[in-house]
C-alpha cells in the first residue's frame, strides 16, 4: 500500500494545505514560514517513511510526523496568543493535530509489532 491510501496522510495534507491558506495574510514572515514549515513536515515524512526499504526506516519517519505534529500544535497555540489566529479556526487545527498524533501512534505500534 503507497502513502496515498493512507487516511492519516490525507489528513496531514489536508491541514498542511488549510494552514498555508489560512495564514497566507499573516505578517510576520517568520511565525507565517515556521507554521507552514511544521504542517508541510507532517505529511512529508508520513510519505518519506512509508517509501523507505526497512521498517525500522518508516517508523524512524514516523515518528518525525509525529514530533512534528506537536511542533505544530504548539505553533498554533501560540498563534492565537500572539493574535495572529483566530481562535476558531486554530481550534479545529489543534484537534485535527491531536488526531492525527493519535493515528500515528496506532500505525508505529501496528509497524514495531510487524
């Protein structure tokens, strides 16, 4: 099965892509280029893992996306502090990350125990 068929890829690019057009208007270059940075590694190495030869490999990426997700829930979290998030919209991407770090977890357990 390639990375594409799977549902927490899908929803790691699908926030990656709502996170750049949701902060397209943001200012501060530095906060706007981090939170996009975070949100396009999720994704990425969920896809970079799952191309890997070995399975000590994918999980290694895995849990990078994992990480990753954190990094950007964190992000988030204080962009709406610093007033550049709305509120409600950040919400629902902190819960999307909280999801998404859940499903990972599933699939490096489901791959140590391969």
């Amino acid at each position: 099965m390639g990375f594409e068929n799977l549902s927490v890829w899908e929803r790691a690019k699908k926030l990656s892509v709502e996170i750049y057009r949701g902060t397209e208007k943001i200012r501060d270059f530095g906060f706007r280029d981090q939170v996009t940075r975070s949100g396009l590694s999720v994704p990425s190495n969920i896809a970079e893992g799952f191309e890997r030869e070995s399975v000590k490999e994918c999980i290694q990426f895995l849990s990078y996306a994992k990480g990753s997700c954190g990094e950007l829930r964190t992000q988030i979290l204080i962009g709406v502090e610093a007033g550049f998030l709305p509120e409600e919209k950040a919400s629902r991407w902190v819960k999307e990350t909280v999801d998404i770090g859940a499903m990972l977890r599933g699939l490096i357990n489901s791959k140590r125990r391969s």
